[in-house]
C-alpha cells in the first residue's frame, strides 16, 4: 500500500510566532514509505517505486500491521553520523549491506491500525510515531 508523502514547503520567510508551526532535520538520505499491511512490510519511494527487495535488512524493523511511516533511509558512517555517498553506493548494490548499515528515519505516521490519519494531525502524528 502507498500514500504519497508530503513534501517540503519553501517559505520566502520564517513565520510568525503565532503560527503554529514545526520543523524537520534533514538527514541527508532517501525519502521513503515504509507500510506493513496484508503481512507483508514494503518499501517505497516518494515516486512510488517499490524498493522492497533492495533493502533486505529493513524488514528486520517491526512495525505494526496496518501501519504507514513516512520518513528517511540513511547511511550511517563509522561515528555514526549520516553519509550520503554511502547511500548512494548501497542504493546501487545489495553486496554491500554488510559494510554500510542503514536506518529507517520515521518523521510521520499516514496510517495507523487500518486508519488513515488525517493530515492537520500534525503533533498528533509525532507522538504516534515516537510510541511505534
């Protein structure tokens, strides 16, 4: 199951204080949606490529069935810090899982138990997430 994610938003300015807003870290990786329904976790992109096969050792995470995270795949490096030219060159080869770890990043909750979670949810959202 796919549901595309939404996506950045450039303002000409930082809002106002009494706007209620947040922001994100940038990890510097891969935009992904990672979903587990009928049993089966899968993994797309945010052109809504499957990718599931590419990244064998991320159906090691366990998510909840009728789940969908919306977040970032990143490549960590030796300090643990993102890398993405490690990314890129494990996006390229499946021989190389062992020698470059991945993490699913998960910034947003679309599904949760079979229900779509509607999107003015926001902190809402972020709290599901931690809790998954």
């Amino acid at each position: 199951m796919f549901k595309s994610p939404m996506l950045l938003q450039s303002l000409p300015e930082p809002p106002d204080n009494d706007i209620e807003c947040i922001t994100e870290l940038k990890h510097d990786g891969h935009r992904m949606i990672m979903s587990r329904f009928e049993g089966k976790t899968r993994l797309f992109t945010r052109h809504r490529n499957e990718v599931t096969t590419m990244y064998p050792e991320l159906l090691e995470n366990e998510i909840e069935e009728g789940t969908m995270l919306d977040g970032e795949l990143i490549a960590l490096d030796d300090e643990g810090k993102p890398d993405f030219e490690a990314l890129q060159l494990r996006s390229r080869s499946k021989k190389l899982v062992d020698q470059v770890p991945l993490q699913f990043v998960a910034f947003d909750s679309l599904y949760h138990q079979h229900k779509r979670l509607p999107r003015n949810r926001c902190m809402n959202a972020k709290k599901k997430c931690v809790s998954i």
